[in-house]
C-alpha cells in the first residue's frame, strides 16, 4: 500500500512540475499602482505574475506581499494592439480586474467573470447615480 502511495506521490509531483514549466512559459508580469480586486478578494499594489493554470483557471501571484489567488476565466478572443495588457473596470475608487489580453498567440488571452463585489459596486454606483465607471488598462511586460 506505502509503495502505490509512493508512486502516485511522485506521479503527481511530476505532473505539476511539468505544469508550471509550461505555465512560466506563458507567464506575464505587470507592475500594479493600486489595489484590485479578483474574484472576491483584495489584491495590493505591487508587481504580479500572471500565467495560465489550465484552460479555464489563471493564477495570480504577488512575491512581494505573498499573495497569490486562483480564478475561473474563460477564453477571450480579443486582441491586444499595444501588446499585454490587464484590463480593469474602475467603478467609484474601486477597481476589478477584467481581462488579461496576453497579445500574442499562445499568451493568457481570458476574461475574467464578474464578482459579487464587483457587482454591489455596481448596484451601489446606480443607485447614487454617480455613474463613475470606466475602464484602466495596464501595460504588462
């Protein structure tokens, strides 16, 4: 029993080294000036490593601040013109990461859904009619 242990062990150490090996490979960095929201939690500024964990999962890692988060995306057809970008919805001072436009072919090209936050936020502004949506785009290297 120790040994199908064993080997299971190491066949799944050996899958998830192959992964991230592939996923550094598409992994795009991009220095953030303020705080942002993915998913349903609170990101702080610093600079972040973005890569594709499967086809409908990306990661998120910040070394810095030792913060990283796991999110669903889905494929986005879009195409950057001006290389990788992260594309954020600013709503009142609040902003929520939307997509990540690698630029290139076999590059993080998801958008990502709308959050809970992201949502009330939304509700929020409507209601006070300030109507202070509008979207940042950060350039990545």
């Amino acid at each position: 029993m120790k040994r199908i242990i064993a080997i299971a062990l190491f066949t799944a150490a050996s899958t998830l080294a192959v992964a991230n090996a592939f996923a550094q490979d598409h992994a795009i960095k991009a220095t953030m000036p303020f705080g942002f929201a993915v998913g349903n939690k609170v990101m702080p500024p610093g600079t972040y490593t973005i890569n594709p964990v499967t086809n409908n999962v990306i990661g998120i890692r910040n070394l810095e601040n030792q913060v990283s988060i796991l999110n669903t995306s889905t494929p986005d057809s879009n195409q950057s013109q001006n290389g990788a970008v992260l594309v954020f919805d600013k709503i009142g001072g609040d902003y929520f990461l939307r997509e990540v436009l690698g630029g290139s072919a076999g590059a993080v090209n998801v958008n990502l859904p709308l959050s809970k936050a992201e949502k009330r936020a939304r509700q929020r502004e409507a209601f006070a009619q300030n109507h202070s949506e509008s979207q940042i785009t950060i350039a990545m290297r």
